[in-house]
C-alpha cells in the first residue's frame, strides 16, 4: 500500500454538528399539578407509576413493569433494566404501604394516560421526552438538593459516568470542592 500524497480529500467541509437533546425535566410547582391530574384520570396505576419514577429515577417500563416478588423492606429491585442488570433503590414505607400486595405484575399498562395527564396540565415537554421527564425530574432535583454524582449513576444504572454527567451542571458547587480538596488546601 502506498502512501497518500495529494491533498486533505476533505479540506473546506464544515464538520458535522451534533445537536445534544433538550432534557427536560419538571418545575418544583409542576409536580403536584401532575400528580393531581394523574388522579383525575382513570387508570388506577398510573399515580403510583409516576411516583415511583420519581421516587427512584427509574424508567418508565421498570416502574410498570414491577412485581409483586421485587418489592422487600422499603426496596425494589428493577430486574429489566436497559443495562440488562438489576438495581435495588430504597423507597419510603409510605410509597411501599400504598403498592399493590401481590404476586406478578403490580401494574397495568398506563403510558397512555400519563400521556393524556401531562397534555391536561398543558405542560410542553422536548420531543420524544415525554415519560422520561420523570427520570430527568428526580436526577435533577436529586443533584440540586446536593446529591453525589456517583450515587446518581449507580442510581440511573448507567454503565459510564459520561451519561450520568449531563445532571452535574444542576450542581455546580460540586466544582468548587477542588478549592477545598486539592492537595495543598488548608
């Protein structure tokens, strides 16, 4: 093989942009207008799907898919994870009095009406966010309200720190630990 000798074949092209997601995530004073219309509607799980999204930053299909058998002493184990490995996230006993007491699945299908909840409470939320606002909703206030970001990915269930890092501008505090931690701090 020999070596290239004319010029840079694509010199003069503009590199391509990548435009990163708009993440969106709930106000503090959305949340109880969601709640509420979540209860104005039908469908008798979906509350407490979206409450345990909330609680724990699960997915959507993890918390609607939960059984009876994953949920222990203020626990609940997701066993279908997009990272194919389980997670344990505590819950509060309050949360866990109210789940279903059964075997097998606790939930129905319920996407459809939180969809319906969230266009009744007129939110607008980025395209294609829909029921992962909840997630996005408990990793932000999660890192406002001081949180660790390596609890926060262990949390999500992300295998790389990369993706759990888009939450770590809501806590920009975290940056200055590098005054008071850095080797020659008082």
């Amino acid at each position: 093989m020999g070596e290239w000798k004319a010029g840079n074949p694509i010199a003069g092209m503009r590199a391509l942009k990548y435009k990163t997601p708009e993440m969106g995530f709930l106000q503090a004073s959305q949340i109880p207008i969601l709640l509420n219309e979540l209860d104005n509607g039908r469908n008798i799980h979906v509350r407490l799907i979206a409450e345990i999204c909330l609680t724990t930053g699960c997915r959507w299909g993890e918390a609607e898919n939960l059984k009876g058998e994953h949920v222990h002493n203020n626990k609940v184990t997701f066993m279908n994870t997009k990272g194919n490995k389980p997670r344990t996230i505590p819950i509060s006993a309050e949360l866990a009095k109210r789940l279903p007491k059964k075997q097998g699945h606790l939930f129905s299908s319920s996407l459809k009406a939180f969809r319906k909840a969230v266009e009744r409470a007129g939110f607008e939320l980025p395209k294609g966010q829909m029921s992962h606002v909840l997630r996005h909703t408990f990793a932000s206030y999660f890192m406002m309200n001081g949180g660790n970001i390596l609890v926060l990915q262990r949390i999500l269930g992300h295998a790389s720190i990369v993706d759990t890092m888009k939450y770590s501008h809501f806590a920009p505090e975290h940056l200055e630990d590098a005054v008071r931690l850095n080797p020659l701090a008082d």
